[in-house]
C-alpha cells in the first residue's frame, strides 16, 4: 500500500480536478452509503466535504476523538478506492 502522503497529494489533485470542472461528467461510482445514485462528481464533493470537516478542530466530531480517528480511517480507505476507479 502507497504511503498516506500519497494519497494525501492525490487528494489535494482531486480537490484542483474538482475545481477546474475536471470532474463534471465523472459517472457515479460504487463506493457503498447509495453512492451509485449519485454523480460521480457529488460524490467527490461529499467526500471532500467529509474530510474537511474531520480535519477541522471545532469540526462534528471534535467531542469524539476515537469515532474521529476511525472515521478519517474509513474515509481515506474509500478514497483509496477512489483512487483505483478513476485516476
């Protein structure tokens, strides 16, 4: 398995993919949670959103520091997986 900084940079692409329209037309992807429902690009955007939220100090999850922790787990393992659907 590649390192976390890895993913953490191939993150940061996909927010700069996200922002140029890059993944406008990304068709759903099967990531679990209905997601095959969505556009491939909400998906991203929750995802994002998720992780963003998870980072931020003051964010949902502040109160609880081991939900936190398995959480952030989870999310970049879906991200992993991510990462082999689309690029």
């Amino acid at each position: 398995m590649p390192p976390l900084s890895d993913l953490v940079c191939w993150i940061d692409g996909l927010r700069d993919r996200l922002e140029r329209g890059d993944l406008a037309g990304l068709p759903p992807v099967q990531l679990g949670h209905g997601t095959q429902h969505l556009a491939g690009e909400t998906t991203v955007r929750i995802m994002l959103a998720d992780l963003a939220d998870l980072e931020d100090p003051a964010g949902s999850a502040a109160r609880d520091p081991v939900w936190r922790r398995e959480r952030r787990c989870h999310l970049f393992a879906e991200f992993r997986w991510l990462r082999e659907l689309i690029g």
